[in-house]
C-alpha cells in the first residue's frame, strides 16, 4: 500500500516512513531552529503533478493551496503533527519574510562561494538545485532593490544569468525533490547566526555578478 496526493501513489509504506520521519524533522530544524515558516508544497511523479492539475504549470514546484504552513517556531511534536495532514509534501520556504534569495547559475554561485569565503564577506545558506542554479539567502528586500543595485554597481547593462526571488515565491528546501528532478541539497547550510541574520544583498552582489559574468563570457 501507498499514500496518495491528488490521485498520485508515492512509495510503499516502510520507505514512507522513514521520509516522513526525515521531513518531520527537517521541518522542526526550519520552524524551531532556524525560525522559518514551512509550506507543504506539491510534487511530481512520472511529469504529473500531485496537485491532480492535469494543464499544471508547475508540477512539483508550488505550494498545496489547501495546505496550511507550519510557522517559524513550532517544535519536533508541533511540526510532526501539522505535516502529518500532508504526507509526501514538499518542504517549501515562503522567500521574502525571513530572507531573499539571489539566483545564479550553479557554475558561476560555487566559484563565487569560494571567492566569497576567501575574502571573509559574511554569508548566509546557499542551496543548489537539480536544475542547475545556486540560490543565495540574503537579507530581506533584495529582490526589489536588485535592479538599482545593479546599476549603482555599473551591471545594470551586463548579460548576467543572475535574478533576485522575493516575497510571493518560494524555494524548495532540501531534503525534497524539485519536480521530480531530483533533491535540493546545501552548499552551505543554514547557522544559528545565518539562518535569522543574513547578510545584505549589496555584500555579495559585485562578487556575485563578476563571477557571472566571467562564467557567462
């Protein structure tokens, strides 16, 4: 026997538990550790999405619209009981409350990880994606400043595989798939003094947009 979400059979039941086990526990890190608000989000099996939208957009990639998040602050017993109404879920981050997120090409964000690491800029968590992108949590309000920023930093002009995620979206969190594609993974996890405090984005961007545009060229 399996579990269903919109009419989609996800695994069999010893596996199952032992994933629910490690999501229940990873949403308990985010919400009780880090203090960030956890949304169940869809995934997809075979290209379809377990929303049961068959013309979906974005399988495996967005929030349940009938699932409730677990918020910032709820521990191992709170999270395991709110994520229980969902099983097989995705761990989804709402961007834009806690952090922002600067988006970049793999490649391009684990050479600019090193640069940055190198010359001591205070960093928050980075993830990589199966698609291939390299997603930076920044401090809050980025994503709208972006453009200027980029100008004020003479890169508003340069062809640069760089975008800024804000309030309104949402990251998948590791330990979960992104569309089926495969697993969200850190390249450089969250912290006690990086998950609540990240740094402005303006700290990383020059870095970030040089490595981009010298991978891009």
């Amino acid at each position: 026997m399996g579990f269903t979400i919109g009419g989609i059979r996800e695994m069999r039941t010893g596996s199952r538990r032992r994933v629910r086990t490690t999501e229940c526990t990873a949403v308990a890190e985010y919400t009780g550790l880090w203090g960030w608000d956890v949304v169940p989000g869809a995934r997809a099996v075979s290209g379809q999405c377990s929303c049961g939208d068959a013309s979906c957009t974005a399988p495996g990639a967005h929030p349940l619209s009938f699932a409730e998040p677990v918020p910032a602050g709820a521990g191992l017993d709170d999270a395991t009981k709110a994520w229980a109404r969902y099983p097989g879920a995705a761990l989804l981050l709402p961007v834009g409350r806690a952090f922002d997120v600067i988006e970049v090409a793999e490649p391009a964000g684990r050479r600019a990880l090193i640069r940055l690491e190198r010359m001591g800029l205070p960093l928050g968590p980075v993830c990589a994606t199966p698609t291939g992108r390299a997603q930076f949590f920044v401090a809050p309000g980025a994503a709208a400043e972006l453009p200027q920023l980029l100008y004020r930093m003479g890169w508003d002009d340069a062809d640069l595989d760089l975008r800024g995620l804000g309030p309104g979206e949402h990251v998948t969190a590791p330990p979960s798939d992104l569309g089926g594609l495969g697993p969200v993974r850190w390249l450089r996890p969250p912290t006690l003094d990086t998950a609540g405090a990240p740094p402005q984005a303006r700290l990383l961007l020059g870095t970030l947009a040089y490595i981009c545009h010298r991978t891009h060229y």
